[in-house]
C-alpha cells in the first residue's frame, strides 16, 4: 500500500 | 487529526484574521515586517507544491488555499495597496533575509527525508518558517511601541506551533512509528524564538500595560 503521506499536516 | 492540531491551525488562522483587520480596519501596516510575510508567502508556497497532486481532505486543501491566498494578499497590499503601502516602516525593516531564505535551503539540501524537488522544498520550506518572524520580532524592537492588533497578531503565530509540539508529542506517543524530526525539531526552534516575545506579551497583560520589547 501506498506509504501513508507524510505530509498530511499543513 | 488530533485536538492539538486543530488549535493550532486554528490558531495560525486566527493570526491571519488578526493581520487582516489591522490592515483593513486601520488601512495601515505600520510595526508589520513585509520581509516575514514574503517570507511566509515563499514558505506556503515551497510547502504546498502538492497541492494539486496529493488530496487529503477538503479540509486540507481548503486550508492550504486560506494560506497562500492571504500571504500574497498581505504582501500585495504592503507594496501596491495605494493607502496600506504609505504606512510601511520602510527605514525600520532591513533584516537581510536572504540569508535566511539561502541557508535554508543549503539546509534542505542536506537534510530531507527524500531527495525528491517536493521534499527538498518541503524541508525548505519547514527551515523558513522556522526563521521567517526574525525580521518581524526586529522591527518590533526598533518600533517601540506595538498596537494590540501587532501584539496579538505575532503572538498566535509563534502560539500555532507550540499547539503543533503538542500534536506531535501526542502522535508520537499514539502512533506507531510516528516521527517528524524535521517539522519537530524546526518547530522547537521556531517557538523558541518567540521566547522573549511571549514573555514581554505576558508581562504587558498581566500589567495591563502597553507592549514594550527592550531595544
């Protein structure tokens, strides 16, 4: 699966 | 998304909401830092490249549009607002902040967690807003005194990322292997910043007294 995102925070 | 979290974003909102009235009630952007809110326009910009590539939520990109649309909305009335641009303290914001903005990302270019251009900007972008209130917190130095609107403006930015520490403890402690290194650390550096501004803000409501920070 996908790696979850990183970068879900802004 | 965890309670911390959503005060901190809420709370980095609020700021925005705070910086637009001053300009718009007072139609002046006296004792505000141009430099920090160019420097704020590059780092949402360099931070949402994915914008348009990876969705998260509406939420999430809802919030990205808020940032980068009221950033360039700032910068463009502190320079072409007919009104707003006559009241810059032109003379008082000299911070060179290039530097900052070339040491951030030599930063990034060493340090990211992928050698990919959207994760090098990312951690550029991270570094930045680490350092972008340093041309703000000078200019407040050598403004003397701060309106309410100022005060309260730079103290719910360096307060986001405080709520943001939070979030990340709370993740790292409910998650498993959660780690933010990057974002974490340069978020420890970017509220330390604001260490002594916190401290003259608190002094200065608990006296109920005018914010003063020592030249």
């Amino acid at each position: 699966t996908e790696q979850p995102a990183n970068h879900d925070e802004l | 998304m965890n309670i911390f979290r959503l005060a901190g974003d809420m709370t980095h909102l609020l700021s925005i909401l705070v910086l637009l009235l001053k300009i718009y009630a007072t139609k002046s952007c006296s004792g505000i830092s141009r430099k920090t809110q160019e420097l704020y326009a590059i780092v949402f910009m360099a931070r949402y490249l994915d914008l348009f590539t990876d969705f998260i939520s509406v939420y999430n990109t809802f919030m990205k549009l808020i940032f980068i649309a009221s950033s360039l909305a700032i910068v463009w009335c502190m320079r072409f607002h007919p009104v707003v641009r006559r009241s810059y303290d032109r003379e008082l914001d000299t911070f060179r902040y290039f530097f900052l903005v070339g040491a951030s990302f030599a930063l990034a270019l060493v340090w990211h967690d992928k050698f990919t251009l959207q994760e090098v900007f990312w951690a550029f972008s991270i570094y930045l807003e680490a350092v972008a209130i340093l041309p703000q917190l000078v200019l407040l130095q050598r403004s003397g005194n701060v309106d309410n609107l100022t005060g309260q403006y730079v103290f719910f930015l360096g307060a986001y990322r405080a709520f943001y520490i939070l979030n990340w403890i709370y993740r790292y402690m409910t998650e498993p292997r959660f780690t933010r290194w990057i974002a974490g650390i340069s978020g420890v550096v970017q509220t330390a910043l604001y260490a002594d501004f916190f401290y003259y803000y608190f002094i200065s409501w608990k006296n109920n007294s005018k914010l003063k920070l020592p030249a």
